[in-house]
C-alpha cells in the first residue's frame, strides 16, 4: 500500500491528502486533467511498446501481447493517481498516523522475529535493524498491506491511459517485464500498489531489478513473500544511497536570530555545512559537535514549532520516498522500535 493510501485511510476514504512538502516520489505528484484519449490511440501506444520491446530487449511478440491483452485498464488507479491535493498535512497529524503503539508493537514482533537476518543485514550493509523495520513497517505494516492491485495493470493502466506520467509509467511496465523475466515469474501474478510498487519494502520495478537481493541463498529474489530477501534488500537500498554505518540522521536544533530563516525547509538534500548553519544562528540542541552537510528543517508539532537538523543519513531516508516527514516518522518510528525492544 502506498503511503498517500495509508493517510487516505487514517482521515477518511473520501479525503484527499498531500505533504507539507508534496514529494516527488514516482507516483505521488498531481497533474491537472487531461482530455479523454481514444481507443485507437491506446492501441497504438501498445504497440510501439511491444515493438520496442522485442527490438530493444529480445521479447517474443506473442506472449507479450498476451499478458498486455489480459492487462485490465482500471479507473480506480487513475483516480487515485490523478485527484488534487486538497488538505495538507502538517507534521503533527502526519506523525500520529505512523508513530502509533500499535505499529510500534508491531515494529518489535518483527524485529525479534526477524533478528538474525536484521542483525546480519546490520553487518553487511551497516544499516541498523530498527530502520529497516521502520521502513517496512511505514511501507506495508510488516508485509500485511503491500497492496491488492496486479502490478500488470496498474503500470499499464498508468502508461497507456496516464499521459502526464505516461514516459515514467512506460519505462516502469518496460522494467517490470524484463523483472519478470529474470526473476522467472508470470508477469499477471504479482500484485502491489496503484502505482506498481511491490512487496515488503514498495520497490518499484527499476529500484527492484537494481537493488533487491538474494539474502537467503536461494537464488531468487523475492521481496514478495521473502521477508529475508526483503530485508536484505532495504538495507542494500539505504547502502547504495550513502547510508553511513554509525552516523547520526537528525538531532533537535535551536534558532537564534533571523538569518537562518531563508534556508528553512528549502531542500531535502544538505547544502550547507553544520559550521555554517551554526554561523546563522542554527545549532544542534546537545551541543555536541557534528560535521558534515545538513539541511535546516521547522516543522508544526504537537507542542508547536519544531527545528531539525537532518544530516546525511536523513537525506539518505528521503531517497526512498521523498519527503521530510516521511524521512521524520521512519526514524522516530525506529527509535520507538529500538526502545520498546530494548525494554523487554
């Protein structure tokens, strides 16, 4: 299940939600309308597609066409995709819907069920056990809600009858074949959310083809029903972004004068140094001294303002899904995690 469903059901079915910052993950941004396109011109798209396909990358045209003939356009899909954002969510209501006891207490069955593949993961890639857990558990609820969509038709719903994301969309059936291909398994049988993201962790084709691991030895892998692999391969994803084994991601941070106000909130991706934030008055709340690019951050809490400073590994959370609060709940949601575990 994405996350933009996640919050539709915590505020209501009819409710359409964004971000503060609306992120710009693969299938989260809002386009206006678009005119109605015609039969003909779908069948056209599919076919340069399966052109393309059996030119660029070797398919056999008739079991492509198959499994594309068998693909069900779905309206639902493209109404999720395309409503406007109408309510936005300040940090305070979007951290009640992720940081709950319940998902912790969910994030520590998993973790101790899990925590020889957590811990070896944790050695290999560096990534520590709670964040991995964190991010399965924002992403699907431990694997319970990794969506009922077949991954056939929400991709070619969204490339053959989307046209503002058409390209993406394209690009992502094209990834998704080749997957299916690879990983040996009928193409019609996987399901995942209204955009295509699949399994434990919500890859999307092209981030499963080239950050999903074989964790168990089995050589396949599966993010789908593995949660081995699954592992493995969130912790690969966070490595692969810069995840930096032992680096702190965000700490509390205090605002003196005005100077710093200018680059609040302007990019998720560090830009100046800790020294020179410092120098405009925003400064790490324990005093402790931190090197390194960072990013100055005021949110709405639940007590009132809140500033942040997030360091490179909390930009590395942001390459998954691309948005601070987002970036925010994975990491307290870790911590909660870390902590109710330790306490037995």
């Amino acid at each position: 299940m994405s996350i933009k469903a996640t919050l539709r059901r915590w505020l209501g079915r009819g409710t359409v939600v964004t971000l503060a910052v609306v992120p710009v993950g693969c299938a989260t941004a809002n386009t206006p309308e678009q005119p109605a396109q015609t039969e003909y011109e779908r069948n056209v798209l599919i076919e340069d597609f399966v052109t393309e396909m059996v030119r660029d990358h070797g398919f056999t045209p008739s079991p492509l066409k198959a499994v594309l003939d068998q693909a069900e356009k779905k309206q639902s899909i493209l109404d999720a995709i395309s409503r406007p954002a109408e309510k936005t969510l300040e940090w305070k209501d979007y951290r009640k819907i992720f940081i709950t006891q319940k998902r912790i207490d969910g994030g520590v069955r998993f973790m101790r069920k899990h925590r020889a593949v957590l811990e070896r993961a944790e050695m290999v890639y560096g990534v520590p056990k709670e964040m991995v857990t964190a991010i399965i558990g924002v992403e699907t609820y431990y694997g319970r809600m990794a969506g009922n969509y077949r991954v056939v038709d929400a991709l070619s719903t969204l490339a053959f009858d989307y046209p503002p994301r058409a390209e993406f969309f394209r690009g992502q059936l094209k990834e998704y074949f080749i997957l299916a291909r690879e990983e040996g398994i009928d193409p019609l049988s996987i399901k995942g959310s209204y955009a295509g993201a699949m399994g434990y962790g919500q890859f999307i084709p092209s981030s499963y083809r080239h950050y999903a691991v074989d964790f168990d030895g089995d050589k396949k892998r599966d993010i789908w029903t593995n949660p081995k692999d699954a592992i493995g391969s969130v912790a690969n994803y966070f490595k692969e972004h810069g995840w930096g084994s032992g680096e702190p991601v965000v700490v509390p941070a205090s605002v003196n004068g005005e100077a710093i106000n200018e680059f609040l909130n302007v990019s998720l991706k560090p830009e100046l140094s800790v020294e020179e934030l410092a120098a405009k008055g925003f400064t790490p709340l324990d005093r402790r001294r931190y090197t390194g690019l960072a990013t100055a951050m005021e949110l709405q809490g639940e007590k009132g303002v809140e500033h942040w400073l997030g360091l490179k590994n909390f930009y590395v959370i942001t390459r998954y899904n691309h948005s601070k609060l987002y970036a925010m709940a994975v990491y307290q949601l870790s911590q909660e995690i870390k902590k109710a575990d330790q306490q037995g």
